[in-house]
C-alpha cells in the first residue's frame, strides 16, 4: 500500500487527545485546513521536525501531532521537546487505524488536509524546503537564521 499523496481524500477518523477528549477529522476540518503529523517518539526525525513545527501554532493552520505511541510517552516527548501541538493518539492496541488509513510507512509523515477532506500537501521526513514552503502557507516563519538546519533528513 503506498502512502496517500496530493489529490486524495484524507480518511475518517476519531481519536483521544493525549490531553484528554477526542476529535474527529470532520469537526476539526469545519475550523479550517489541518496539518496531520504522525510521529513515535523514539524516531530522531521526529525529535527534529515536531519542534519547528510547533512554531507554526497560531498562523492559518491548525496543526495535530498524532502519536503512535502510548498518551504518557506523547505527553513526555511534548515537555522534553518543547512541543505544544494538540497530540491526538493512534493506538497499537488499536491496530493503528489511522496510521493504517494514511498508509504511513515512515514517520514523521505529514498532511495538509482542506475543509473538503482533500490532502493538499505531504511530506514523508523532514525536507527543510518543504518545511519553508509550509510555514509560508501557514503564514509564521518556521526557522531563524540561528537555526542550525539540516537540508533534509529520513526517519
């Protein structure tokens, strides 16, 4: 199964808050466009990418971390790194039905949804050009020119 791409529609889904609650993918599309980041913890990529994206809080996107890790490995991995996204979580226990939905095959990967459900963007790893070309759609700047930033790296 390949990883769903540009043009495609995102699947249903409802998921916990690592904070507490659910969301669905259809309430959170009637506030607007949605960046889905789906990470582990243990992933060294993720540990890089999450961090800059976090910046992007606030701008015209709403932006989800979704774990496939347990809500108390997500809630550690947002204070060691300094993260503050909304953490949805998909479970092992579960059998990953998001992550599987998505058809993840390395993490971080990473989707703009619209309202209408269609993906508009993604990203599999952390690319720093894709990265610019996200944070001028959510309108925030993403790195500062004391940032030490990679070109590219692959989970």
């Amino acid at each position: 199964m390949k990883t769903l791409e540009t043009g495609q529609i995102a699947p249903q889904f409802t998921l916990d808050l690592a904070s507490g609650g659910s969301l669905s993918l259809s309430g959170i599309l009637e506030n607007g466009p949605a960046l889905f980041v789906f990470y582990k913890v243990n992933c060294p990529t993720c540990q890089l990418a999450l961090p800059y994206l976090d910046r992007l809080r606030g701008g015209n996107l709403q932006i989800f971390a979704i774990c496939q890790n347990p809500e108390d490995d997500a809630r550690e991995f947002n204070r060691m790194f300094g993260v503050g996204l909304p953490t949805l979580v998909d479970r092992a226990s579960n059998g990953y039905p998001v992550s599987n939905g998505f058809a993840i095959t390395h993490v971080p990967s990473l989707f703009l949804v619209e309202p209408d459900g269609q993906i508009s963007w993604s990203c599999i790893g952390f690319v720093k050009a894709e990265f610019e070309a996200l944070a001028a759609r959510a309108g925030k700047p993403i790195f500062r020119p004391e940032d030490k930033v990679p070109e590219a790296k692959y989970g």
